[in-house]
C-alpha cells in the first residue's frame, strides 16, 4: 500500500510541475505579445509624427533642416522650468536669493529682442512676475534677463528648451505680509 501512496504523491508532483511549465509558457507569451504591441505602438506614433507630404512626387513639404519657430506660447511654457541665480533685492538691503519661475505663477512676459542662429537661439525678456498666492513669502520680481536656446532633437519631435538665463537687470521686492484675517474660533455670531 505505501508503494501506491508514494506513487500518487509523485504523480500528483509531476502534474503541478507540468501545470507550473504551462503557467510560465502562458506568461512568456504573454510578454512578448506586450512587448510586441508596444514596440508597433511606438514605430506607429514615430513614423505619424513626421512632416506632412506635399502631394508632389513623393517629396516632403518639411526637412530635417527646417527650424521651427520660438513662439510666444513655447516662451510661456519653457521659462517654468528656468531659474535665476544671485537676484538682488531692488534697494540691496537684503541678501540675493535664487528665483525658479513656477506655471502657478501670474507673469508678464516681453519679448526686447530675439537673435536665431541655426539651432541656437538668444531672446532677451523683460519679465515681470511675483510668488504664487500659496507661497511662504510674497515676492515680486521685474526686470530683464536672457536666455539662451537650444533645438533638441528627440526620437520624433523637435523642441527648444532653455538651456541657460542670465540676469541683466532683474530685482526683487519683498511684499508686504497679508494681515491674518479673524477666525470665528470661539463660536460669535455675525
């Protein structure tokens, strides 16, 4: 009888084992059908962002030497992602500070001049902006700085990022704390 029970006991082994097998090839094959399916999805979307065709014989309306243009809008969006060092305080009383421009922020922005070099680019902005309204310290910043731009070039996309700023004559001011207002702590009616 204990021969037949050890008999079973190894059967009943040699199938999980199998099964274990089965599960492992399911997932495998699952793995490389995900992994199929993303690489078309990127050879999709990589071969859908080139340049629009002309409708001519078979050439295309855009280069790869084609310069996109800095435009108000990409102005806007890349200085969020740009920071000044050594700000100084507009009367010099107090010490300069590091100033990151944050999207949360209200801002005027002026474009004085804009020098494209190929791939290259110099813009000089005056700007004016202050801390967000949830910002610890209230601070207002004015004056003009340039940057400087570069185009980089992606697997599908080419874009222009600020790749430096310089201060040329942007300031700080410390505004004034807001008066706390009156809590209704203590249950008064109004």
């Amino acid at each position: 009888m204990r021969g037949n029970n050890m008999g079973s006991v190894q059967g009943i082994k040699s199938l999980t084992g199998t099964g274990q097998r089965i599960r492992n090839a399911w997932a495998f094959r699952g793995t490389a059908l995900l992994f199929s399916a993303l690489l078309a999805l990127l050879l999709a979307v990589s071969l859908g962002c080139g340049p629009p065709s002309s409708g001519g014989a078979g050439t295309q309306a855009g280069s790869s030497d084609e310069i996109p243009e800095i435009t108000d809008e990409i102005i806007n969006e890349r200085i969020n992602t740009t920071w000044l060092r050594e700000v100084p305080e507009e009367n010099g009383a107090a010490e300069p500070i590091h100033w990151g421009f944050r999207q949360s922020e209200p801002k005027e922005i002026a474009v004085i001049e804009k020098q494209m070099d190929g791939t290259r680019a110099t813009i000089t902005l005056d700007i004016k902006t202050r801390s967000s309204p949830r910002s610890r310290e209230q601070r207002q910043l004015a004056g003009r700085l340039r940057t400087e731009w570069e185009l980089q070039t992606g697997w599908a996309l080419r874009t222009w990022e600020i790749v430096n700023a310089e201060n040329i004559s942007v300031k700080y001011r410390n505004l004034p704390k807001p008066s706390p207002q009156p809590s209704n702590k203590e249950g008064n009616a109004n």
